[in-house]
C-alpha cells in the first residue's frame, strides 16, 4: 500500500506536503478506509502509479492520457490559483535567459531546447504541439531530467530555452535563486492540471470528499505554501482529448 505526492515536492515544501497527506490519511482512515502511515518519497513515480494497491497519488495529464486512464481512478485536479487559467488549469510557460534578446519563439527554432521528459504534458507535449501550430519545431533538444533542471541549464547556458507549467515556475521563483536570470517569453494555452489519482477499488467521490476535507483543514501557512485553493472536477474526456505531438 502506497501514497506520493511527488510532483511540487522540494526541501521547502516537503513538510507541508507531509502535512497534507496526514490529513488525507486520517480523512481516509475515518471512513473506514487504510491508507499508509507517511508518504512514499523515495520510489519513482510509475512505481507507485503501477501498483494496484496504491491508494493515493499525483499524476501528470501525458501519463493519464497515453498509459494510466484505464488503470486508475480519476479523483479531482487541485486548483493552485494560477494567473490567466481557469480553476485546475494551467499553461506551460516558455523561459528563455534575462538577458536573451530574442523575442519570438521562432526565434529559438535552432536554438537548444531544454525538456524534462517525454512523458511530460508541460514539458514537453505542450510546447511542441504549440510552436507546431506556429509552423516550426525545436531542432536542437536536450533532455534535462526535470523541470528545475531545465530552467537552471536555461539560466547557466546550458541551454537557451525550456517549458515549464506554471505551477513548477511560481515554485522556482519563490526558492530558486537563479530564477532572477530568467524571463518568461511566451505561453502556450491553458491545459488541465495534474489530477489527483487512486486505485480502481476505491470509490472517487469519497476519495474527493477526503481530499476537499483535507484541503479546507490545512493551515492556511501550509495552504498557502502548497498554493491549494480547491479541488476542481475535470472529466477524463478533457484529459484525453488534449493533443499529443
């Protein structure tokens, strides 16, 4: 029996995320229903997502679309209240260096394009359908890894531009220092967000009811934190009908 939230997780958000989850788990448990004690930040993500007993997580919308819409339960999206989208939505937002004086994407055609991952929506999914639709495509990609690691190559030249959801850049802004050496140059459109996921066993509207519960009981230090504002119901339709590149 497993339980992750790895997605927003660094070293200043990782006690709020604990504290998250511990109001998950002791929702979950009043019910009647087990869940583990602590989360599970030490294995991969498809390990826990590919375990049918794993009771809680957070999956990405490529995941969801291409492998696990069959295979899981679709509990509800968080709603972390960014700029210009709608509740549970987000847009990737391309990042190039301050001082870059390019000011269009096309402009970065050759240029090196950092990306997370393939199974990336924000990373990578979204920004190529988007400059796709502009007529062109990244020519010059290097895979980085992760986001953070995309937007630091971007920042130290390792790279000159990279895709980000917004969500990961308010993070980076907040606590990384060489985000000061970065700008944002363009947005793709808005996307639905990273949902809450469980087993096929458990039922979703009770699994909503515990998370909503959990949510609204948070410190507003740790709501804050962890920008929860609400959970917001996307239907699977919405997931799998997004483009892939």
């Amino acid at each position: 029996m497993k339980a992750s939230l790895g997605m927003y997780v660094r070293a200043e958000t990782l006690a709020a995320t604990d504290r998250f989850w511990g109001g998950i788990r002791d929702q979950m448990r009043a019910r009647g229903l087990n869940a583990p004690d602590a989360l599970d930040h030490v294995d991969p993500f498809w390990a826990v997502w590919q375990d049918p007993d794993f009771v809680f997580s957070q999956t990405c919308g490529r995941p969801y679309r291409l492998k696990l819409h069959d295979n899981v339960g679709l509990i509800a999206t968080p709603n972390y209240g960014l700029a210009d989208c709608a509740p549970g939505y987000y847009r990737s937002l391309f990042v190039v260096r301050s001082d870059d004086t390019r000011q269009n994407l096309r402009d970065f055609e050759n240029a090196v394009f950092a990306y997370n991952e393939e199974l990336s929506q924000s990373g990578w999914a979204a920004p190529l359908c988007h400059v796709a639709k502009m007529g062109f495509g990244f020519s010059n990609i290097w895979q980085s890894g992760g986001h953070e690691m995309s937007a630091k190559a971007v920042a130290e030249g390792r790279a000159d531009i990279a895709a980000l959801d917004g969500m990961s850049w308010h993070l980076i802004k907040e606590f990384a220092d060489f985000a000061a050496d970065l700008r944002v140059l363009a947005a793709t459109d808005q996307t639905p967000g990273l949902p809450y996921v469980t087993n096929l066993k458990l039922d979703t509207d009770v699994m909503f009811d515990v998370v909503k519960t959990a949510i609204d009981g948070l410190d507003p230090a740790d709501r804050d934190l962890l920008c929860l504002r609400g959970l917001v119901r996307i239907p699977a339709s919405d997931y799998l009908a997004v483009a892939n590149p």
